[in-house]
C-alpha cells in the first residue's frame, strides 16, 4: 500500500487547504475521467482464452501444485475416492495416489488439527472443508493452533497451510448450512483470507495460498462451482498466482463504487449492467478477492472518483465485511464522500429454507440495484 | 528451575499465567532419554520442563517468563508458549496439542524415516472429544503417535475420579494398546517410552501411555493446591514417593555414586540455575516499538503491506 494513503484526518486537512471540490458541481458531469463500461483485462491475446468452470479451476490449481512439490498434501471428507462432495478433487486420487489424496473420518477438528501438526512439521497440507459450515468444529484449531503459533514461538514455527471449502449462501439448505464466515475469519491476526468469484480467480487464489508459507483460509461458493467464465492464457498456466492483498475492478465506472466479493460480484455486475439501461449512470464494481489484507487503496482510489460507495456481500449484517468497509471509507475516504455510504448484506435471520423467504435472506441483484437508486437519488 | 520460576512468580516478575510441574520431572526427563532429537514432542501449557529436555536452555526459559527479548520464544510467547527443534510447544487450549501432535506423527510418516512423535496431554484434557479424534486417526493410519496422559491426579481442581468415567487412562485408546507406567520413576519412564518408539518403529502405530504422576504445587500459580485435596496427601507423595528422591535412592543402593557426590550435583545445580536466572534477569525487555511488536505474525517477506495498529497512526508499514 502506497504511503499517499492517510488516515481520514489528515486528508481533510489536505482538502481545506487546496479547496479543490466545488459544492455544487455534479458528480455525474464533471468527474469523467475514465471510460465507462471498460473491462480490465491484463491478457492482450484473446486467442488463447478457454471457458472454465470454477470447479475446473481449483481441481487444475490443486493438481498443478500437487505436481510440483511433493509437500503439498489434501485431505478431508470423501476429497479421494468419492471425488470431493463437490467434484472439486475428481481424479487427483487416481493421479496423485492415496498417499497424496486423503479421505479423512469425519472429525473435523481431529483432521484441521491433525494437519496443523504436518503443516508445523514442514509439509504443506490442503485441508478441505465439505462447508465451511462443518469448520466452527474445527476453528479453535484455525484460530489458536495454525495463525497464532508463528507469533507465539517468536517467528520459529511457521505453519504453511491451505484450509478451503464452500462458503456462504446455499440454495435451499436451511440455516445450519447458509452462513458467510468471511468476517469470523477475516478478523484474525496471522490469518490470510481469499475469496474468489470467477475461475481465474479460482485457480489463482488457491494456487496462491499453497504457495503462501503463511495459513490461508480459501472461502469458496458452491453455487459458483458450475459457472463458467473465461480464462485467459495466462491464467492457463501452471504459474500462474494472484497476489493477496490485491482487488480487481471488474466493471469500471465514475458515477458509483460499488465493493463486493464471491457470488455477490456477479449481482453487482448485473445490477450496474441494469443501472446504466435504465439511468445512465455508470457504476464501477470492485471484486475484492482477498479479505485480509483487504485492498483499501483500490478502494479509495475509486471513490476519489466516484464519491460515491456502496458495500455488497451476503453475510449477516453486524459486524461484517460492509461493516469494515465502510468504517474504512469513513477513515480514510469521508471527504470525498458526496454521500452517505452504503451496504446490502444478508439479512439479520437464521437462513429460512422456504424459497420466498430464502430470497428475502440474501441480497439479490434488485436488492443492489434498489440501494444503489437510493443512493445515488435517482 | 521450577522453584525459581515460583520464586520469581512470587517476587511479582513473572505475569499472567504460570503453570509449574513439581513433582513431575521423571516425566520429562525419562521420555527425552528414550528418544532422539529427530524425534518430535509436544505438550500442554505445563511445558517448561520439556522445552529445557528439548534444547531450550534455563536461561531462555527464565527469560521467556520474565518476558525478554532473547526469551525462547523472544518475549512473545509467555510461559505456556515454548517452541524448540523438535519441541511443538507449549500450547494452552487443553487438549488441541493432541490431534496437532498426530500431525507431526502423520508428516513423520509422510516423509519416512524411524521417528516418532511423542504427544503429552493431562488427565483432565484427557475427556476432550479431539483427543479421541485424534486416537482413531492415528489408529486408522497407523501413525507413530506416542500419546501419553500425565495423570497428575487433578485436571485443575477436579480430581481424576470426579472427571473421568474411566480412570485407567492408558484404557481409554480402546483399540489402541496402553501401558500404565509409573511416572514417578524416571527409569520407568525411559523404559516404556523406549519400548513404545520400538512399537512404532516395527511400524505398530500408535500406543496410549499413562504417567501416573503427582504435582507438589497448584495448577498455576494463583492456586494454592490445597482446597481440594489435604496438606498430608501432598506431604506423603512428596516423602514417599518424589521422583528425585527415587532416583537418589537407586544411585545410592546400586553403587553408582556416593552420597557426597550427589549432594555436590544437587549443589552445582543450584548454583548453575541461579547463574542462569541472574543472567535471564539482565536481559533486555523487547523494546515496545510497532517493528517488534508486529513482527512474525506473517512469516517475514510474505508480510501484507501493512498491519492496523489501535488507530490510524499507529498502522505499520513493512516496506518504510
């Protein structure tokens, strides 16, 4: 993070001095600075680029890491011979052997603990989760044994170690099996966070957190694992990685900033696509993919210039991952704020299993679009 | 190095939480004469003894309670957190250490090589669900575990009988066998720790050990020991039954060594800790700067790019 970056204070210092902002000038006219609509991409070739499932991107991730070091290891429930709950481990026991692809008991704190111990001893476990859900088991051993130890020993015992698994919302599985952990795990010391919303994503994030000699917690979506997405050459490769700590701007836009993460950053995409049919106005949608650290440059960047800023996610509302963003924006962003920031979360409610009352749970792609006319007074 | 750890406690220089294992060092000291240094340990919060088995010197021990910059674990860790090659701490959620130590039995088969992985629990944290976890993992698996229950008699103030439906610890692998052994008898100690690294060398997996021990002082420092259980029961098991005096016993029956000869050991170790504790004393605190204070929560070079501190001026930035 580049140190022009400056807690909220001294920015309004800044600001007072040079008085650059006129009051009255419309944010929609006079800040259009970038074209709107414009995909990022970083690949010049679109020859080479595949369509690739999410799924097939985190088994091609996993296979290629189990490829090139004999230290990385997966092991958790029916991931072997059963092919991962999700499919997401299909063939990698045919491929790499039951040595290197482990079926655990069901016993998840017994197996995060027990990988811990072969992460702290040098190897680099992939510990899967069927749901994250099935990881509260599991997460005094996340929490007190794999991100803590490292600092407790003085910097002696690393713990290189991948947990992953589906996180968040899931159609039609009632409360137990609903819930978003980003904000649990996002707010612990030692712990790095992804979330990936599309297979590069996917594959880059994971390949990342392998690599990371740090623990890292991967919280990927079920529903995700069927969608495809283009992936570029690049991302095809077995080097390829995407550095944390980094968002991606999915969709750029001058008028709103809209920071989202998983599932979400597809329905924020539709909803801006939505906005600019029916008011024109051109929103710019931000993929976090890393939860901690979390990207609070590209953030601000955008809302210096959109002045305008929305948080989107699907977890419980208090104390989430909106939360965080919009104190953040607050901190360091308030006086480029010609609005109120806001979020759209999931609802303050156990997951109801009743489809009605599901899709009152969640933010859906109106939802976003609801906030953001509201937002920007349309 | 105990009694100065309580010594220290008592003069207020030691803070929070300091659990002592009085009374309990054949444990220790027989398992680390019974294996390797390639071999693995790790332990609960009561772990002194072991980090000094391991490798960790007195001075360093004594200097991590103080809170010292060249502590053991650099002032970070405190008394319940004490890492050494070989020597997986030091870990305070009673019980956690156990499916973690069939881990480090797990990557010992994983890599191969005759190793083992001795995994100490007490007799409280021996009624933990992941403690069981980790038995059918390491059963199923055929791991190089050695788990061994120190039964001190008390998982804090709860004694054994009031805790555990089964008292018989070494029982209560099920389908992993047990040996109870006598955890006051140093040689006993040695002795079945060396026949269980045998065991799991002929590729047997793992066993479940049972030290039946005793500890002369409280849980921790701020318990004095005596509200559930009598002075006179403390006073017979140090009489009767005291590792130390044992083994004093032994030398002197066997011929090994002469009364005056021991007395000048017990002396030169008197001496030597004191020397040791001194020099723990001198030693620097860890300057209360953001460098040191955020330092190793990532492994270096793999850090984010900066870390939040209470408030936005505090926030430390690695690449100044």
């Amino acid at each position: 993070m580049s140190r022009y970056l400056r807690p909220a204070a001294r920015l309004a210092a800044t600001a007072r001095t040079s008085a650059l902002r006129p009051a009255t000038a419309s944010p929609f006219l006079s800040r259009a600075a970038v074209i709107p609509g414009v995909q990022r991409r970083t690949y010049a070739d679109a020859s080479g680029v595949k369509e690739y499932t999410v799924r097939d991107a985190l088994n091609e991730a996993l296979a290629e890491e189990l490829e090139q070091n004999d230290k990385v290891f997966i092991l958790g429930e029916e991931v072997a011979q059963y092919n991962g709950a999700y499919k997401v481990t299909k063939n990698l026991l045919d491929r790499f052997g039951e040595k290197r692809v482990i079926d655990t008991p069901i016993t998840e704190s017994g197996f995060a603990g027990l990988a811990i111990g072969a992460a702290l001893s040098g190897l680099h476990p992939v510990c899967e989760f069927m749901t994250w859900n099935f990881a509260m088991q599991a997460i005094d051993q996340i929490v007190n044994s794999a991100a803590k130890t490292l600092y407790m020993s003085g910097g002696i015992q690393p713990c290189n170690i991948t947990f992953r698994g589906p996180n968040g919302f899931a159609a039609g599985v009632g409360a137990q099996h609903s819930q978003d952990f980003s904000a649990w795990y996002g707010s612990i010391p030692g712990l790095k966070v992804v979330s990936p919303w599309s297979a590069e994503d996917a594959k880059g994030l994971l390949k990342a957190a392998i690599r990371d000699p740090n623990p890292v917690v991967v919280l990927e979506n079920e529903l995700m694992y069927g969608q495809s997405f283009p992936m570029s050459a690049e991302a095809q490769k077995d080097d390829f990685v995407i550095p944390f700590g980094k968002a991606k701007i999915e969709r750029s836009g001058k008028d709103l900033t809209l920071v989202t993460l998983s599932r979400c950053v597809g329905q924020s995409l539709v909803a801006a696509e939505n906005l600019k049919k029916k008011y024109g106005v051109d929103v710019e949608v931000i993929n976090l993919r890393s939860i901690k650290p979390l990207d609070i440059e590209t953030i601000i960047k955008s809302l210096k210039k959109t002045h305008r800023l929305m948080a989107v996610e699907s977890g419980f509302p208090a104390f989430g991952v909106s939360a965080e963003i919009l104190a953040l924006t607050m901190e360091y962003g308030f006086d480029y704020l010609d609005a109120p920031a806001a979020r759209v979360t999931g609802a303050d409610v156990p997951t109801p299993y009743a489809q009605g009352l599901e899709e009152m749970s969640f933010p859906t792609e109106g939802t976003i679009e609801q906030q953001a006319v509201k937002l920007l007074r349309l | 190095m105990e009694m100065a750890a309580d010594r220290l406690y008592k003069e207020k220089k030691i803070r929070g939480f300091c659990h002592l294992s009085t009374g309990q060092e054949a444990v220790a000291v027989g398992i680390e004469h019974a294996i390797n240094k390639s071999d693995d340990v790790i332990t609960s919060y009561r772990c002194h003894g072991f980090a000094y088995m391991r490798g960790g010197t007195v001075r360093s021990i004594i200097g991590e309670l103080l809170g010292r910059r060249e502590g053991i674990a650099y002032g970070k860790g405190g008394s319940m957190h004490m890492f050494a090659k070989g020597f997986y701490g030091g870990n305070g959620i009673v019980g956690a250490q156990v499916p973690v130590g069939a881990g480090l039995a797990f990557a010992q088969k994983y890599t191969g090589g005759k190793k083992a992985t001795v995994i100490l629990y007490g007799d409280g944290a021996s009624n933990q669900g992941q403690v069981f976890e980790a038995f059918n993992m390491a059963k199923l698996w055929k791991l190089p575990a050695l788990f061994g229950c120190e039964n001190n008699k008390y998982g804090m103030g709860t004694s054994a009988a009031r805790s555990s439906a089964l008292t018989d610890y070494y029982k209560r692998g099920q389908y992993i066998p047990g040996l109870k052994v006598n955890g006051m008898d140093v040689l006993a100690v040695k002795a079945a720790v060396q026949y269980g690294k045998q065991w799991t060398e002929e590729d047997n997996g793992p066993l479940v050990l049972e030290y039946v021990t005793y500890r002369y002082g409280g849980h921790s420092m701020s318990d004095p020991g005596t509200t559930y259980r009598t002075r006179e029961e403390i006073q017979r098991m140090r009489s009767t039954n005291d590792p130390i005096a044992g083994l004093k016993q032994h030398i002197l029956d066997w011929g090994v060594a002469q009364e005056d000869e021991l007395k000048n050991i017990d002396k030169e170790a008197r001496s030597f800790v004191n020397e040791e504790v001194a020099a723990a004393e001198a030693m620097a605190v860890p300057e209360a700067t953001p460098k040191i204070l955020y330092e190793d929560i990532y492994v270096r070079g793999s850090e984010p790019d900066f870390i939040r501190g209470r408030i936005l001026d505090e926030n430390y930035y690695f690449k100044q």
